[in-house]
C-alpha cells in the first residue's frame, strides 16, 4: 500500500514535513522511540532509517508504531527510492550515530539506505554520537568529526556518564530534549546565526549585611525569553542573571551547546560579567532591572535590630550607560524602561542620556504587562521610530524586538 493511502503522518509528497531519523547500531538506540516521539510532539513527521546493526537494541515494529511510517534499513524495501525520501526531508538526524556511521558520512561511503541517503540528502544533517569515550576520543575519529562539522554537519555533543561498556567517559548520547532543541533551532527562522547576543535579566541584590539586601520585583521572564528568542534562531547567547524567580533549569538554554546562563547577584557582579563579554557582543539587550541604589556601607557582621538602622544609599553605576561608552560601534545596544504610566517620554529621554539604539518602553501598571506577567505590552523606541507592540506572550514579543534589531542592524549595513 502506498505511504499516502494509509495517510501516514509526514510521508513524502505529502504536505507535512519530516525528518530523517537515522538510527545506527548502538545501545542508545533503545532511546529512540523516544527522540521520534520528541521530534512528533513538536509537530513534525519522522521517516526512521535503522542500519542492520540497530535492530538487534531495538526492533522496527516499535519505531513503526511510534512513527507512524513504515521504518526502512532497505535500499530495495520500498518503492520509494532513497532519492525521493531524501528529497522531501526538511532535516536527517543520525541519533544514535555510531562511529561507523559517522566515519562513512566522512568519506562518502553508501553502503547501506542510510548512508545512502545522506549522500543523497542536501538539507541539514544532525548527528548525535554514541561510543565508548576512547572511540570517540580517537585521533582519527577526530579528524572525521571535525572535517564533517566543517562541511556544515551539526553535532549534538555526547554527554559524560556511565557507558554500556561499565566504563565512564563522554559518549553517552545526547539527551533527547538536547536533540530536539537543536532540529528545532536548526529548522527555525536561523537568521540569528553567527550573532553573538547577550542577555540581562531579573533584579540585582544589593547587600546591607551578610543577610540582607535590597532588591525589586522583576520577575526575570521577559530577559528569559529573549534569551531562549535569541538561542532558538541561531545565534550564540550569553545570558546574565540577575536572582529572578524563575526556575535555574531552563530546557532550551540548557540544552544547546551554543548557550550559556551566568549567574550573579549584585549590579556590581553584573557590570564585571557583562562588561567582559559585550567587547565581543554583536547585541546586547539589558532587560534586567539593575538595582538603582546600594547601600553606601557593606556591614561584615548582621546588624542588630537593637541598634536601629538609617540607610545611607548611593546611585549604582549606570551599566548600559557604561557599555555605550565602551562597546564598539558595531554592536547594537538595546535597553528596557519599565514605568508606572504613559512615560514614553521618559523611555525617549533614556535613549538618548545612554546614547543607545533602541529601548523598550513598558507600563507596569497595564494589566498583562510589566512584572511577574506571562505577557507584555511594549513599545520599541528608536532614535527615528516608534513600534507598538500589543498584549502578547513575552516569547512572541521577544521575537518582534528581535526582528526589529535585525532590520535595524540590516539597515545600518
Ligand atoms: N540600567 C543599567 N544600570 C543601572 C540601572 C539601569 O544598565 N544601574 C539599565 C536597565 O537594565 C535598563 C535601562 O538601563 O535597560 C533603563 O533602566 P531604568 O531603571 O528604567 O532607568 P535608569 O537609568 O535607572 O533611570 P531612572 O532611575 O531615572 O528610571
């Protein structure tokens, strides 16, 4: 029967689109039904490949049921040629990828439906490696890996941990979340690729004794999402966090090799961290609330509550004010301005004081904006233009601030 009268999910020629899941001779491969159900779950088909040597961890009737398709290992199995599968596949994963699948990647060796198909294949190919540690840590294997990665193949990195072998080492196969996070990236809008961002988010605390500080509401969402808007559309982003309420783990930034959250408390933690890294920043987005005051005084020991207290603050630096002064012309400076009202005048006058490209203007006081919100409702002020951006997910409005400082950047060019 063909693949398109028994409607199967994802099937070539049809209009929805699927990978290529290729799945290799490995003990990880007892996974996969998993990383198909994963890759199904956000809404693409899966078409599985399996080689000989990966039916003996897992059989072709589970991966049928899981993927809804027939799984092929077959050149001559189906009537679809490899060309044609190959053809109307939006991604091919390799998950696992054992070293000899990787190496005949390398070398263009099509001895099987899989490698055949890869040969045939010109979209972009994902591998997820899977081996004891001194495989995947051979010279050679190295040299295979490193030339495939120069012709544009991504790998999703293997993680350390215990190997079937009773060894422990790095080899373990990607978590599944990690692979899907990196097809998604990868089949995303990827117009963020190359471009270093960096990230601020959440309050500071600045400390009047060993026990106590001062703080403010932010919640370090909308910082998150812009975070997560930027790592999902390719770029490379660094994000600073302030202490925000919401959970350390985050499954996107986690999970991709091209992300990083450093943690800091204070303003004065931030200033050092993003300061060293904005040198290098294409953008730089502060959407951390930074503490405006700090105590003048640090008290070593906890202060007693017998002694009263009168708080002598002082101003923290102004961070984004300090990075405009710093930070090369090339990198597009982007700050927040939350306020109680209809200030967009102030938001303007900020611009200007910072002597940066674009702020975001936002009411705290609107229902569905400003802190501790899911949703935001802002306003993106440049020098020339003024964008308004109704109640929305604070992801979605990430992504609309983001492709404003692409146009913008774009323009500038
Ligand atoms: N900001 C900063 N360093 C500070 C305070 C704020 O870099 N010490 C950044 C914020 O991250 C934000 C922008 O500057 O992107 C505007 O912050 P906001 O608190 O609204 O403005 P302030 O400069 O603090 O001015 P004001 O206190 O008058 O509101």
């Amino acid at each position: 029967m063909e693949d398109k009268e028994r409607g199967l999910a994802g099937a070539p020629g049809s209009v929805s689109k699927y990978v290529i899941l290729g799945v290799t001779g490995s003990v990880a491969a007892f996974k996969s039904p998993l990383v198909v159900r994963a890759i199904k779950d956000s809404g693409i088909g899966v078409r599985v490949v399996m080689t000989e040597a990966a039916k003996q961890f897992v059989t072709p009737l589970s991966l049928e049921l899981v993927s809804g398709n027939p799984v092929l290992w077959d050149s001559f199995q189906s009537p679809l040629s490899h060309i044609e599968i190959a053809r109307d596949a939006c991604a091919l994963i390799a998950a696992p990828a054992t070293l000899n699948t990787i190496s005949k990647f390398s070398t263009g060796v099509a001895d099987n439906l899989l490698t055949t198909l890869f040969m045939a294949f010109r979209g972009p190919v994902i591998i997820a490696p899977a081996m004891n540690w001194r495989m995947y840590d051979n010279p050679i294997f190295k040299d295979r890996l490193a030339y495939l990665k120069d012709k544009g193949i991504i790998e999703v990195t293997p993680e350390r941990g215990a190997l079937a072998c009773g060894e422990e080492g790095v080899g373990r196969m990607a978590s599944t979340q990690r692979i899907v996070h990196t097809l998604k990236r990868t089949l995303g809008a990827n117009d963020m690729k190359g471009l270093k961002v960096i990230v601020t988010s959440g309050p500071t605390r600045e400390y009047i004794d060993p026990v106590r500080f001062i703080t403010n509401r932010s919640s370090g969402k909308m910082g998150r999402a812009l975070a997560r808007a930027a790592c999902l559309r390719g770029a490379f982003v660094t994000l600073i966090s302030g202490p925000s309420s919401v959970p350390p783990h985050d499954d996107v930034l986690d999970e991709i090799d091209d992300a990083e959250i450093i943690r800091v408390e204070t303003s004065g933690e931030m200033e050092k961290a993003i300061l060293e890294k904005s040198k290098e920043a294409d953008i730089v987005v502060m959407a951390a609330a930074v503490c405006d005051f700090k105590p003048e005084r640090f008290s070593q020991d906890k202060l007693s509550r017998s002694e009263g207290l009168t708080l002598e603050l002082v101003k923290t630096a102004d961070i984004l004010g300090k990075i405009s002064a710093h930070a090369s012309k090339k990198t597009y400076l982007t700050g927040f301005a939350a306020e109680t009202g209809d200030r967009k005048d102030r938001a303007r006058e900020k611009l200007q004081k910072k002597g940066i490209d674009m702020i975001v203007f936002n009411d705290v006081t609107q229902e569905g904006a400003g802190f501790d919100s899911d949703t935001n409702i802002m306003t993106i002020i440049t020098p020339t233009e003024e964008l308004s951006i109704p109640k929305m997910s604070k992801d979605a409005g990430a992504n609309r601030i983001f492709d404003k400082i692409l146009l913008n950047i774009k323009g500038r060019n």
